[in-house]
C-alpha cells in the first residue's frame, strides 16, 4: 500500500468522513517527511546503486515474465524446471494449492500492473490485447473464492486502473474503452453465487461454469472458511461497485465483514482461524496474524483507507489493541487461543506474517515493526529464504519457501516511513539470493527445502505481481514512475487501485455497526496523523538502536523459546513455569510443581495444560529426530555444471553424508538392473556411482552387491514409473533387519520422474558425473580446477554479483571481461559458509513413500517431520540440537472437462540448452551495462 498524498501537514484533526485525500493521510500515512531524519544513521546509498539494482530487477523481472510468456502462456503458471506451462487436470494435483488455477492465464493477468509500474507500457499494451482475446473466464472448474478474487479480479480492475491513467496522459491505450472492467464485472457475478449462505460469509470454492450447489458444480458442500478467505474481499468488490456503480458487489462484501466482526471473541477481540459459514461457530479457534486470518486485518485498515468509513478503522484499531496484547511478544508474532489469549497456540511462526510489520508502518506503530522485521531478516540471512514456518528458537519447522513476497512488501514500507539506507540492504540481498539460489533456465523456481538446496517446479503468480513490484519501487526515485504511486492503494496481492474512487457512487449505507457490538476505548482511536518527532525521535540512529539486540538472535544467542511468562511474576521474583524438556522426574521440586497444576488458581491451571501440550509436543519431536533430513544428487558434469539438483531419499545404513565428506564420481548402470544379485559389469560399475532399480530384494542387499562389485556409491531408482517427488513425503530406505554396518557406501533414493532425469542426460551424453551429498554444493567449488567454457562462469551469478577483494593471487577477482577464451583452469575458493553455499542450484525435490518393500520407510508412516538442525534452547541457556523437516501429502485429482487447447509444452534437453544460453547472454548483456 502507498503513502498517499494528501492535502494537510502531519497532526492536524481529520473530521469523520473527511475527503479521500485527508481520510488516506489519516492512517499513518505522513511518513514521507520523516525519511531526512534517518539519512546520518547508516551509510547513504548512491543513486547510481539504486538505479543499477532497480535495472538489476527490471532484468530478472523480464527473465521471469519472458519465459512465462514463451514457454507456458496460455496457462495459468509456469512450471520453471520443465519449462512448461501449469494446466489444471494435466499435472498431478498438489491440493489447496491448485484451486487458484482457473484456466484463465492467471499469471498474465495478475502481472498487467506491475508492466506500467515498471514503466513497461508498451509490453502492458501488448498483455492487454491478449488478456482480451485469450482468456476466457466461462471455464468448468472450481476454483477458490480467494485466491480468484485477490489474483484475477484484482489484477483486472488493476490492469483497467492504470490502462485509463495510460489513456488520460494521451500516449499509450488510446483505444481501450473500458473492456477490462467488462471482464471484471463478469467475474464478480460469477463469484457472486458463492454469498448464498445464511450467515453471508462467501463458500471457499465454486466452479466458474455452474457456480455452487448444483451436481455438475463439484462443490457447495463445504462448511469451513478461513476468516482472511472471508474477510479479504471489500477492496476488490467495493472498487468494482464505484467503479460499474453496481452496488451488489460492495453490499455482499460488507456483509462478510460486519459477520466476522460480530462473531469475534468479545472478552480478548480477537478472531479465529475458520469460522463455520452457516452457522458462524469458530472451527479453529487459534488466533494469529498468519496464514488464515492476514489480509483480513490489512483490509480492515486499508478499507477505511480507500472507502472513508470510518467504522473499519474502529475495527482495525480494536483488533490492533488485541493483537499488541496477545500476540505480540517483540520480536515474535506468537499464535494464541481466543478465548485464553495468555495461552500460546503454538510454538512456531509461518512465513505470511511477514506483510504484518508493513502494516504496522501504515498503522504508524514503527518500533514493533522494526523488532519484527529485524528478526525475520536474521532467519533470511540464516537460510538465504524465510521458510514457511520456523519455530520460537528459529529451527525450519517447513522447509519450503514458495518466493513470497511479504517481507519485500514490509521492507519497502519500512524504507518509505523511515528513509533508512540499512533497508536498501535488506532488499539488495534478496535480489543476491533470487539470483544466487532461485534463479534456473526459464525462471526463478520455488525452494523445495531451504536447508537442502531443493527446487520445486513451481513459480507462482503473486512472484510476478508483488515482488517485482516492491523491489523496484524500494530502488525507484518518483522521477522513475511514470504515474504517481500515492494517489493509489496496494490490495493484499499489490494490485493498484486509485483512491479516488472513495468519493465514487458513494450509494452504500455506512451506517456504523461497530459501537453496537463494544465499547470502544477511545484513546485507541487517534484521528490525526502520526507525530514524526514522536514516531522518530531526534536520534539518526533510533531504528539502528532497535535493531542491534536482534542482530544475533538467530546465530549467536540461545534465545528463551516462548514462554508466556507474565510481567509481575518476574518482577515479584517468581521462578518461571516448568517446561516439559526441562522436566525430570528423579526431580522433587518437579514432582511437587507437577502436583500442584491445576490445583492452586488459574494460573497454575493454565500452566498445566502448557505442560501438557508440550509433553505431547516433546514426546513427537523425540519420533521426529529418529527420521533423517533429505540429501541431494547434484549434476555436476558438462553441460549441467552444478544446475540441477535432485532431492533424495536417505538411508538408514552406509556412509552418513551428513558426517563424511561428499561422494563424487561417475554414474554407470548395474547389471541386472535390479541389482539383487552379483553383478555382470563389475567392470563398468568401479569407481563409479552405480544406478540400481528398486524392487525385488531389499535395499541392504543391492547396497552390497554394488559394494562388491567396487562401487563408491550408490542411487536406487523408483519402479513405479510416473513417482516424483513432488506429490509424495520424503522417503527413507530401511535396512534389512540385520547388522549393516558392513555397507560402507553412500546409498541415496530417487523417484522416476527424478531417476529419469540422470537417465536421459546419459543416453544424451554418456558420460554424467553427480555429486552425492547432505546439500548442494556452490558451483564455485565444484568447479575448482576444473575446465569449464567461460560462458559457465559468466553466468555464475555469485561472481557476478559479488565484488571480491583486489588480490593477484585470488583467481576470483577475473571479472568476465578478462576471461576472452572458450575455455580455461578455473580455480575458485568458496568464500561463503557451508549453509550459504548449499543453496545454488536449480533442483527438484523431495519423494513419495512407497509401500512395495516391507522394510521400507516413508515420513507418512511415522506421521512425523525430520527436524534441522539449529539451536534450541532451555531456560538454563543450554542449547541442544534438533531436526526439522515438513512432511507432504498430496492427492491427484482431474479437473472435468479437461480437453485444454494449450497442450503440454515439454522441451527437449537442446532446447533447454538453448534457453541456458538465452540466459547467459543476458549475465553478458548486464556485465557490459555495468549492471
């Protein structure tokens, strides 16, 4: 969301219903002025290095929309390790995560805005046309209400937003005449069906064709919502109705948001997780700022923003009291349960509650924000990404990391409210780590696991549709835009829409519902924009100050973990609660604490239920630690160079890879296949890494055959033909219930579609050489002393990127324009740690559990997720070591009607070869731009 520009300086009174540009300043919105004040508190960043990593992301934005539009337009997404478009029905279904395509080339769709903020114009033009004669918004599937409304009718009424700014200034879009906001008004009438509910809260799916309910229509017998499902969905509605002057749209979105609101706990104002959408009972009763409850806060305050009604600040401000009250426990965001909000609902943290310090800024509430977005950039310089979910003492609770771009967004609205350099670094180093780690051939591919390396086969809409968008504007000078970013307001999805439209077909009644429901305490109410000189008092370095006690609380510190231990307990000298992994029970005073839960008050009865939960908690992490993290096979012969990166199985015998330094060598093909007896080609297996089928014997005993026949290692090779990694939990090989200490080699599992990948790189280049290991290696270091084409090197973007140290004798300082010959000796000392270097390499991803050996096991069968290993710690300050590791489990679903025109575009090895090059002559292109 911007700063919008309004027309009276900072603290002076705003009257209820005030005009859009004074009701916009009201909500914190002042914060431009304050930005002089932070320029002394780190060193300024030159314009020139602005401009340089602006064009830095306006390249990677181009890679990233390019081969969308090349390979996968017309579908919904781009599959950026295949190199093929995403089409619903022809890939296995990944669950949930599928409901957001619709047939209707979402990605294009939610891109338009981003092409005009990025000054693109003419290629927006071009995206217009196709948009209008391409998609087709009549399609039978289910899809979700959510993620359709924030994705494809904000992108739409985004698209028509900027498209009529285009048309006004005379230059570009001379002939639209409004068929972008036909396309939106017909998809809100096809959204509008899902409202039918007594309670109005929206079903969280209906089929495009025949809406919900009807037997052709697939869905309607849902009961649960998530309350951000429900409560995101006024900006976009509202804006269709001031912009059509249909006012059915704003009318039923309203609705949603007065049910939500008066089904919120009275005594903490706090909301669930899912509501039941006909009756309006809390199905999960936790409470967070998270997944599943996020954007319905953020639309609350940007809602009061946009429309004027003064009631949705109300609400906002009510919430934003309860969460500073429960939830916020600086610098952690801790889930708790709404109707015991002193009682943490869990002991982890999920990546979507990056976007809340950004709304703080909004808020005007700068200190927490600081603190928060501090400790999440700690976790990011730990893991290069901010993984899904990570714990109170910052272990990977999930591993993955879909490129999300909600501490983008934060980070850019810390910049504009405080004008701190320190911020312009934050957001350098994400363009490094995009580049460095996420970065393939046809896009920027989705982290399977953040700790391995891994990528999934995946890039999703919202990459195109907020992260370009705020890393350019973080870099950008107002002269860089060719529209003015404050007379508009971000969606939840960074869609544009402007505020004038708070003055537009004004026909809904605001009656204000929020006093009937509370008694409002009116010091939480502040009707004048925030004070700079109390938001930032006279000290350059106040934010810096903030700041400095995070800097090691991922690394150097044990951190406390999260215990609610309340304020007056400390200050009177009591002990904290007991915690289960400090338990013991040869302890008296245990013992005696034990007796006395839930006996002597409420607060002792609250203390034993957290014991409980956390027994239970301990006593599953104590199953987890028994599992084994994933490891990687990582082609590293020519033309891969360390590119591709297969995630693999473990197994419970062997060489540990974790323990021993990597295995390295040559693949070669066991005869038999199987490899269950002693083989026939021992001659070609020796030295090498041998490829074995899985079936018919145990997995001990092809380990041992290989072994015999002078193998230095070993991959065994799904049978089930069409297995991937990406639709099934990891998968351990077991041993054979004897004694396997005699297995001395290295013994890895691939599924078929990750087998199949080293198999045809050896039948098109016979020679295929695989690094074995417990993550994936930095190209540098696998190519030291290597001969390589320089091109490889040029397209490496850690030297690219990375200004190395002036030195005759470091063979790193070559820069591209010294390396003139096809080929050459290149030796490259890896100057980053084992954790930052693990990541570079364009991978797949984890494998399905599969039940035809009975000595065989699957994370599913365990019910439990590996751990990684971090720092945790006790209330002594002891810290301990622990795995973590998310546990997945898809089903494969076929959408109706699944006769798509598109088609699969699956490439063969020279085309994506070509596309390699394609790549490399675009590192050239920015090396001589000084880019």
């Amino acid at each position: 969301m911007s700063e919008a520009g309004g027309g009276r300086g900072c603290g002076s009174s705003v009257p209820q219903r005030a005009p859009w540009s004074l009701v916009a300043a009201t909500a914190a919105f002042c914060l431009v002025s304050a930005t002089s004040v932070w320029t002394a508190g780190a060193a300024p960043m030159s314009r020139e290095e602005r401009q340089k990593l602006g064009n830095q992301v306006l390249e990677m934005f181009d890679h990233a929309y390019g081969n969308y539009m090349e390979h996968a337009y017309p579908a919904d997404e781009l599959m950026p390790l295949t190199c093929r478009g995403r089409v619903r029905g022809q890939e296995p279904s990944r669950g949930d995560v599928d409901d957001a395509l619709g047939k209707f080339s979402l990605t294009l769709i939610d891109s338009l805005d981003t092409l005009v903020v990025l000054n693109k114009t003419k290629e927006f033009e071009d995206a217009v046309r196709k948009v209008l004669r391409d998609v087709n918004l009549d399609n039978d599937v289910v899809v979700s209400v959510f993620e359709t409304n924030i994705r494809v009718l904000g992108g739409l009424l985004g698209g028509h937003s900027l498209a009529i700014m285009l048309k006004e200034k005379g230059e570009y879009m001379q002939w639209y005449n409004d068929e972008l906001l036909q396309m939106a008004k017909q998809l809100g009438y096809k959204l509008l069906p899902a409202f039918n509910t007594t309670s109005g809260l929206p079903y969280p799916r209906i089929n495009l064709k025949f809406g919900v309910r009807k037997p052709e229509a697939r869905t309607g017998t849902e009961t649960d919502t998530c309350t951000a499902c429900a409560g995101t969905l006024i900006l976009e509605f509202a804006a269709l109705s001031r912009f059509t002057g249909a006012t059915i749209f704003e009318e039923y979105a309203r609705k949603a948001l007065d049910f939500l609101w008066e089904k919120r706990q009275r005594s903490s104002n706090l909301v669930g997780v899912t509501i039941n959408i006909h009756t309006g009972d809390w199905v999960r009763k936790d409470s967070g700022v998270g997944a599943g409850i996020d954007s319905y806060y953020e639309y609350l305050l940007k809602a009061y923003v946009l429309l004027g009604d003064d009631s949705f600040l109300e609400r906002f401000n009510t919430h934003y009291d309860a969460i500073m009250r429960y939830i916020s426990q600086p610098p952690l965001l801790l889930d708790v349960h709404i109707h015991k909000p002193m009682l943490n609902a869990r002991t982890w943290m999920d990546a979507l509650l990056a976007f809340f310090p950004g709304l703080q800024v909004l808020k005007g509430d700068i200190r927490p924000a600081i603190e928060t977005h501090e400790m999440l950039y700690q976790v990011i310089k730990k893991h290069n990404f901010l993984p899904e979910a990570f714990t109170t003492d910052f272990r990977v609770h999930w591993a993955q990391h879909p490129l999300r771009p909600e501490f983008a967004e934060s980070t850019y609205f810390l910049y504009k409210a405080t004008g701190d350099p320190y911020y312009l670094e934050v957001g350098k180093t994400l363009i490094e780590n995009l580049n460095k780690y996420a970065r393939v051939p046809c896009g920027f591919a989705a982290m399977k696991d953040v700790r391995t390396g891994s990528h999934e086969d995946r890039m999703d809409s919202f990459f195109l549709a907020e992260m370009f968008k705020y890393l350019y504007l973080l870099f950008a000078d107002k002269e860089d835009i060719i529209f003015d970013i404050e007379d508009y307001i971000f969606t939840t999805e960074a869609h544009l829409l402007p505020l004038w439209l708070s003055t537009t077909n004004q026909s809904i009644s605001k009656k204000n519902t929020t006093s009937e429901y509370t008694e409002l305490d009116d010091s939480n109410f502040d009707w004048t924009c925030p004070n700079t000189q109390i938001l930032f008092p006279n000290d350059p370095l106040y934010a810096q100050s903030i700041r400095e006690p995070l800097k090691n609380v991922v690394d150097k510190s044990c951190p406390r973990g999260i215990i609610r231990v309340r304020e007056e307990s400390f200050r009177s000298g009591a002990k904290p609660p007991l915690r289960a992994r400090d338990f013991m029970a040869t302890n008296p005073e245990h013992l005696e604490i034990l007796k006395k839960m839930g006996a002597a008050s409420s607060i002792d009865a609250e203390d034993g239920l957290r014991f409980m939960q956390e027994m239970i908690e301990l006593s599953s992490q104590q199953q987890k630690e028994q599992q084994l993290p994933p490891r990687a096979v990582q082609i590293v012969s020519h033309p891969f160079f360390g590119r591709v990166v297969l995630t693999a199985g473990p197994a419970q015998f062997g060489l540990d890879l974790s323990k021993h330094k990597e295995t390295r060598g040559f693949v070669a093909s066991s005869k038999p296949y199987n490899g269950c007896s002693e083989l026939t080609n021992p001659e070609a297996v020796m030295g090498k890494i041998a490829l074995i089928q899985r079936g018919q014997c145990m997995f001990a005993e092809k380990a041992r055959n290989v072994q015999n026949a002078g193998a230095i290692g070993g991959i065994v090779i799904d049978d089930n033909e069409g297995s991937s990694s990406d639709t099934a939990p990891l998968f351990q090989m077991a041993g054979d219930g004897k004694d396997t200490d005699d297995i001395k080699i290295p013994m890895l599992f691939l599924f078929s579609k990750e087998g199949s990948i080293i198999l045809d790189a050896i039948r098109e280049y016979e020679e295929v050489e695989v690094l074995l290991s417990d993550k994936a290696k930095d190209r540098a270091a696998i190519l030291k002393g290597k001969m390589i084409p320089s091109y490889i090197i040029n397209s490496n973007p850690e030297m690219e990127n990375e200004e190395q140290p002036s030195s005759e004798n470091d063979s790193q300082n070559q820069s591209a324009e010294q390396i003139t010959s096809s080929s050459q000796e290149v030796d490259l000392v890896d100057q980053e740690s084992p954790e930052e270097s693990s990541l570079n390499s364009q991978p797949e991803s984890p494998s399905p559990a599969d039940t035809d050996n009975a000595a065989s096991v699957s994370a599913s069968e365990q019910n439990s997720k590996p751990m990684e290993n971090h720092e945790t710690t006790s209330l002594d300050g002891e810290c301990t070591d622990l795995d973590n590791q998310l546990q997945e489990q898809s089903e494969t679903e076929e959408d109706s009607n699944p006769n798509v025109s598109w088609g699969k575009k699956v490439q063969p090895i020279d085309s994506i070869l070509a596309d390699w090059n394609e790549d490399i002559e675009a590192f050239e292109m920015m090396e001589k731009d000084e880019l």
